[in-house]
C-alpha cells in the first residue's frame, strides 16, 4: 500500500472534479467504481475509490481518495492505493500502486 496525505487549498468542488477528471483521463483503463458524499453541519467528506489495470503488475490496483472539509473550511486529502502485489503472503512488486498515487500527485 502508498499513501499520500495532505492539505489542499482552493474549492472543494474544483478540487473534487479535478481529481475525477484527471484519474479517468489519466488511464484508459481508470474507472470510478464507487463514490460517497455526505455533509454534517460545516463539515463535508467525500470518498472515490478508483481501479486501473498496472501494466507492470500485471494485475487491477484500486486508489481510495477522502476529502474533508472541517468546519474551519481546511481540506484535508487521504488516498490510499491497494492491489498492486501478485504475492500471496507478502507484498512484492507494488510498482502499480505507487504509479496510480504517483497520478494524483501530478494533479495536485
């Protein structure tokens, strides 16, 4: 597993979209698989999760991104990518996950 966690500046809207797009964009075998959105008081979170096919591993690698908005209006950004090993007890050739993470870094 890579992880990438950060603040981000800017809309929470932009910033959302721009994640979407450009993950899509960036792989022609990048999909959304599934999505949350919720809000609670000044508060707002929203989850995507991704999956992408990892030429190097030869296998599907997925990427979990959580935006959260507090109150004091910070963003917040976790993604956690999975997937990317073709071991069964421990974790080799993670190559695709950081290649995946490596995608949102460039957006952001």
């Amino acid at each position: 597993m890579a992880k990438l966690e950060q603040i981000v500046y800017g809309d929470f809207n932009q910033i959302l979209n721009k994640i979407e797009n450009g993950i899509l964009n960036g792989s022609i075998s990048a999909s959304l698989e599934n999505s949350s959105d919720f809000q609670s008081g000044g508060a707002r979170c929203s989850v995507r999760v991704f999956e992408r096919f990892s030429w190097t591993g030869s296998n599907r690698v997925s990427l979990s991104v959580t935006l959260f908005q507090g109150e004091d209006n910070t963003i917040h950004l976790s993604a956690i990518t999975a997937g990317g090993s073709q071991a069964m007890f421990f974790k080799i050739n993670t190559f695709g996950e950081e290649a995946f993470l490596d995608k949102l870094r460039e957006l952001l």
